[in-house]
C-alpha cells in the first residue's frame, strides 16, 4: 500500500499533500497522495495529521488503509483510534472493532467515553457477553462508567443478552437514569415476560418524573407480544390511549396481532374503527395488521373487506393477504389471488412464494407445493433456508423421493444448515423409506434438540424397527433431553407396530410416574391400537370407559380399526355408533363397519351401512396409489381403465398372477368384501391400486431399480401377498407406505413381519 502511496505521490497534483489533509471533501486518491507524502518525509509521528489521513480514509471506507496508517503511526492517541473505531462501528464491523480496542489497549492508549460506547456496541452485536463484561470493567478503571453514554451503551448490553439483573443494577448506579434507559430495561423485562417487573419500573419511572413517549410504550406493548403476554400487550395499549399518546402503525401493528393471538373478534373490531377514526387505517403496515388478525380470527370476509379497501397494494399486504386465506383452510381461494398478483405485475418476493408454498405443503397440496417451488426459480426468485423447510414436507407427504434429495442437496450448495432443516430431512427420508438416510442426517447432525430425536424414534416406528426406535429413545435420555408427549407418542406407536403390548404398557405408565406427564388423547389413542391390534379388544374396550378424558375421533377409530383386523362386530358396532356421531361426514368409518359386517357374512348388515352412506351423500375413498417414475408423480386409481397404459398393466399383472399360481399362491378373496362370485372377487383384487402401482413402475424403470409407492388406503393382505412374491421374482424393493405404516419388501420377505 505504501508503495503505491509513493507512486501517487511521485504523480502530479495541484495542491500541496497538507492541504490534501484539511480538505473534508477529497478524494481516495488524493488522500493517498497525502499518505505518500507523509510517508516519504517521515511524518508519520506528527499525529495531527495522521488524525486528519484517517479521518479521510474512514470517509471512504478504506479500513485496511486506516489500519495501515494504524500500525505506522509511533504514538497514535485516542482521538486516532475512535476516528477507526468509530466508522467501524457505524458499518456494523464489530470483529474489527473489538480487535482495534484490543491493539489500542496495547499500545496503552486509554480509551474514553466516545470509544467504550463502540466497544459495547460490538460486544452486544456479536452476542459476545464475556466480552463485554470485559469492556465493563475496563471502563470502570477508567473512569468512563460515569458517562451517560457509556451507561446507556451498558445497559442495553445486558438487556440484549437476558442479564436484566445486571441491566437493573447498571441504571440504579445512575444518578439520573433518562428516558431512553428507562425504555429499553422496560421493553426487555416485557420481552423476556417478566410482567410484574416490567410493570414496577414502568411506575417508578413515572414517579420519577419521567413521562413515556411513544417509543416508551411501544417497546412494553411489542414487548409483551414477543412474550406470549396478549393481554398484558392489549392493557398497555389500552393505557397508551387514555394517556392521550397517539399511537402509529408500531404500536398499531403489535397490538393487532395481539388480539388475533387472543382470537378476540369483537377487540380488533373496536380498534379497528378507532384506527379509522384516527385516519391510519390506509397506513399499508396497519393493513397488513389488521388481515393478519381477521385471519386469525377466522372471518375471511372482514379480512377481504381490508383488502379491498385499500387504496394501493404493496407486496406485504399482499403476503398477509395469502397467509390469512392459507390459515382458513382456503387454498384455492390462496393460490387464485396469487396466480392475481402475479398477473397484475406485483414484485412478489422470496416471502409470497414461501408463504404460498407453505399454504400448499399444510392444506394437502403437496404437488402444487412441488410446482411452486420451480416456478419461483424460473422467474429469479432465491429461495431461502424457510423456503427449503416448508418445501421439504411435501416431499415427505407424497414420498417425493428425488423432488426431497434435490432440495437436501440445493440446501448444501446454498450453504443452508441448521437444527430446523435437519429435523425436517429426517422426517422426509423417513417418510419416503430411507431411515437410513435419517439416521445419516441425524448422526452428522453437530448440535440436536428434541425435535430431532422425535423426528427419528417417529421414524423408526413407521417402519417396524422397535429396537430401533427403543434405543434411540434411551439414548435421548442419555444425552440429557427428556421426552415429551411426542416423543411418548412415537415410542408407543413402535410398540403398537409390532405388537409389544407389555413394554408399551410399561412406557404408558412410565409417563406420570417418572416423567410428570399426564397422557394425552393420542397416547390412550396408541394404547387402544396396540392392545386392539394384539387381539386385546375387551382391554381396548376398558382403557376408554376408564380414560379421564371424552373419547375422541382418533380412539374410537383406533378401535374400530382393530376390530376390523380381529373381525369383531359386537365392539365394532359399538365403536361405529360413537364415531357416526362424532364424524357423521366421515365415509371411512361407515366403510370400516360395513367391512366387519361382510367378513361375517352379514350381507343385509352391509346392504343398511351402504344404503346410509347414500341417504347422507357420501361416497367411498376410491382406493389411490402414486408412484414416482422418472421424477414424476403418477396417480393410478383402483378400478380405473383409463389409464394409457392400463392394457400393458394388466397383462403383466396376469404373468405376475400366473407364475404365482404355479408356485401354489392363490388369490386371496377374502379381502373381496362383496357378495359376488369368486370368479368376479379375483377380478376385483386384480384393480387394487398400490398392485397396479407396483406393476406400473416394473413397467417404466431400470430391472433391479427400487419402487416407492404411497396408498391413500390400508393395503389389503392379498395386495402383501402379491407384492411380497413380485419383490422375489423380480429382485426389486418396493417401498409401499399405506395409512399405517411403512412395508419395505425384499425377496419376498416384508419389514412389517405379516404384522399391520
């Protein structure tokens, strides 16, 4: 640098290098010429005028200059390092600035009031509280923590680290602690939910003579918010009001979404027409706002009367727009007015897609989740670590399996790597049959919280492998993270998987007694399917007449599941009675009683279920199977002829059928539950969609490439039997995940044991 310096200097210039220096508007070079200057003629010890080459190359963020001069300067004094520091600071380069602190420390220039504040400053925004506290005590040998600057930069250290007791103490030891402290240790006491306290100090700073002003109240009402505190966050902006302080689209928007938090209608209608009154309710954050509560209190028409109203859009109304349909369920309505936006030029950004992606992923619209996320890199838009975590679940849902490998693998291109993202691959490997990919991610994972070893033990249950699933649940335990109801929940699924009915009865009891958690209706709902699906349907019967809660949906469906396993109608009908109830609109449970009555022959039984489901307007779940080929989702319907290559289907299905017959395997026609000919009840088992699946995919991939089929139903033991034999004869595994479980199956032989 110096040599270039000489070289500038060696150049022509008008003015002399020392005029260069008193000039506040010259430029890189000149100041550079300067630096020549005074590096040729040895003036480097003058630190008047290396205070002056600094200040001009701080002007133009050259740090690497300034350092330079730094290090040649013989004796630089404070004012030389706080003009470095200082700029640094303003750029956010906290790193460097820390590092000049230390180099000015020694050299044994004492810092002063105007360079510890920056010190502070970049201690708090690197989350550094070591050394900040060192900084704290460096200031007091000298001197420094007099200074209100100093004071202030100190408390607001210690309330962005959570140390509010040291924040406390720091505004005690002032003399007259102003406005601004006083604000910020009442915002972080309501941040961090300590209402009581934030409330005291709110009331001696009044008593001291200290009014709030707006950003007063709004860091206590944001603050309170941020904390889960809704109707603290309300009493405070209500407060604010009668205080006569007029709020803006700050406190506005704080206090909105506490009301939506609160689900409180009739509130957010109340200030919803003072905002109009107080003519802010244009503002384009108060709208946004004001979507988001009506979203979140469920009343869509209110929410698109907002959005209509407004006099110009801009993109985050828009977004809260999509949210607040997307929360309501209402995802056609959610992608046609984003398919709107789109056509009226609106700049959507990285949050519209994500926002709409994640509508798509939550409400079942995972293809279109899939789309979208191609899309929104077509047109430009990066997506980024939010967007690959709600993307990732669709992947799961339809087992997606190359759609969820390309997003893994974009995330580590993109240098995308968190606990979050980590959780989400276990959950979609595990979900489209690699657990072995689970297990992979989870074990390069550096740091792990509950949701990771849920995420896994989950994992493990879905597939059968208990051992599995059992070990990595102590192992938990072992490394210091206690379970929750999740995590009970998928131990327990495990042990209904595969039958083990002594040690999830143990793991059930083990919930209140050595870990204080009272079970839940999805655990007496895993109870009830373990004990059921062991033959054990009196015990299953008794579990819910002792239960302390109401029976819900999901245990009387656990079981009437089990009866039609066990073919029990007494208890079936039992449990039916109370799920046509609770589910009237549900056709699966009239489906599942009316299975029972026609395993036992009951034909008239099966003839009254089949006559309700018409009065009532239902109609069967058509029995529906995909299958990725070639990075494609395929849809095959059960029954359906319309498929293009449905002939080709159906006469490798009769090969299949035919070297079955001839190593002695026969059709299985019990699971054909109508009264027809046994002729006829073959033909139908030939239409069950996860067979027709598999022989689709024999049909359209590589000999020897693995299959993945998901079925929106329970596969049937003939389908098993079936896909069991072409595994063997082919040398294919075949993934298949039914409503219950995963069924890997290779030669011959299935993960579930014959147990499902």
């Amino acid at each position: 640098m110096a040599r270039q310096a000489l070289q500038l200097f060696n150049g022509h210039y008008s003015l002399s290098p020392l005029d260069l220096l008193s000039s506040a508007t010259a430029s890189l070079l000149e100041a550079r010429q300067a630096h020549a200057y005074i590096f040729k003629t040895g003036l480097f010890s003058e630190t008047r005028l290396t205070t002056r080459l600094l200040a001009l190359y701080v002007n133009h963020h050259c740090l690497a200059d300034a350092d330079l001069v730094l290090d040649l300067a013989p004796e630089p004094d404070v004012f030389s390092f706080s003009t470095v520091i200082y700029a640094s600071s303003k750029l956010n380069r906290f790193d460097h600035v820390l590092s000049l602190f230390h180099r000015m420390l020694c050299r044994s220039v004492v810092p002063d009031s105007h360079v510890i504040p920056c010190a502070v400053k970049a201690c708090t925004g690197l989350s550094d509280l070591l050394s900040g506290k060192q900084v704290h005590g460096i200031s007091l040998v000298c001197g420094a923590t007099s200074d209100s600057f100093v004071q202030s930069s100190l408390i607001n250290m210690y309330i962005k680290s959570g140390q509010l007791t040291d924040a406390r103490k720091m505004l005690d030891e002032m003399s007259e602690p102003n406005l601004v402290c006083w604000s910020a240790l009442i915002s972080g006491y309501a941040r961090q939910g300590y209402v009581s306290d934030a409330k005291e100090a709110f009331e001696e700073m009044r008593n001291a003579g200290i009014e709030p002003n707006l950003v007063c109240w709004n860091g206590i009402i944001t603050g309170f918010n941020q904390s889960g505190y809704y109707l603290e966050s309300v009493s405070m902006f209500q407060k604010m009001h009668l205080h006569g302080t007029r709020p803006d689209s700050y406190s506005v928007s704080s206090v909105l979404a506490s009301v939506g938090d609160l689900e409180d209608l009739n509130l957010g209608v109340q200030i919803h027409s003072y905002l109009i009154k107080q003519g802010i309710g244009q503002d384009i954050c108060v709208a946004s706002a004001l979507i988001d509560m009506y979203g979140k209190c469920g009343c869509s028409s209110q929410m698109s009367q907002v959005f209509y109203e407004m006099e110009q859009l801009d993109i985050g109304v828009c977004n809260a727009m999509v949210t607040g349909l997307s929360r309501n369920g209402l995802v056609d309505e959610a992608l046609a007015m984003f398919r709107q936006f789109q056509g009226n030029g609106v700049d959507l950004n990285v949050l519209s897609w994500t926002t709409m992606i994640t509508c798509c992923t939550q409400n079942g619209k995972d293809m279109e989740a899939l789309d979208l996320f191609r899309e929104m890199q077509i047109v430009g838009v990066k997506p980024n670590s939010v967007t690959i975590l709600c993307m990732i679940p669709a992947c799961g849902n339809i087992v997606a399996l190359m759609h969820g490998k390309a997003a893994h693998g974009f995330s580590i291109r993109r240098g995308i790597s968190d606990v979050y993202l980590a959780s989400a691959l276990i959950d979609m490997y595990a979900k489209c049959g690699r657990v072995q990919l689970s297990r992979q991610c989870f074990d390069l994972m550096p740091v792990r919280n509950l949701v990771c070893w849920n995420a896994l033990i989950g994992g493990y249950a879905i597939h059968g492998k208990d051992k599995e699933a059992i070990e990595m649940f102590h192992l938990m335990q072992k490394n210091g993270q206690k379970p929750d109801i999740v995590s009970f929940t998928c131990i327990l699924t495990a042990c209904s998987q595969r039958g083990l009915t002594e040690e999830g009865q143990n793991y059930f009891n083990s919930m209140s007694v050595d870990h204080r958690i009272e079970p839940q209706l999805e655990h007496y709902a895993c109870m009830v399917s373990l004990l059921g699906r062991a033959g054990k349907l009196e015990e299953a019967y008794s579990m819910i007449k002792k239960m302390p809660y109401k029976p819900d949906a999901c245990v009387w469906g656990a079981l009437l599941s089990s009866c039609r396993v066990h073919n029990n109608m007494s208890l079936g009908e039992i449990a039916a009675k109370h799920l046509f109830e609770l589910e009237p609109d549900n056709p699966g449970n009239y489906v599942l009683l009316s299975n029972i009555y026609a395993s036992n022959g009951k034909w008239p039984e099966v003839d009254n279920v089949r006559n309700m489901l018409k009065r009532m307007g239902l109609r069967k779940n058509p029995g529906c199977s995909w299958i990725e080929v070639k990075r494609k989702m395929h849809m095959i319907l059960a029954g359906d002829r319309s498929h293009p290559q449905m002939a080709q289907i159906i006469e490798k299905l009769g090969q299949l059928n035919m070297e079955m017959m001839k190593l002695g395997h026969l059709p299985n026609t019990d699971f054909v539950l109508q009264d027809v000919e046994e002729q006829d009840k073959e033909e139908i088992l030939c239409g069950h969609s996860e067979k027709l699946a598999v022989v689709f995919g024999l049909l359209n991939t590589l000999p020897g490439s693995p299959l993945q089929v998901i079925k929106n139903l329970r596969i049937c033991g003939d389908c098993h039997a079936v896909i069991k034999f072409i595994s063997n004869f082919e040398g294919r595994e075949i993934f298949v995940r039914d409503t219950k479980r995963f069924h890997h199956f290779k030669d011959g032989v299935c993960s579930c044991g014959d147990y499902w």
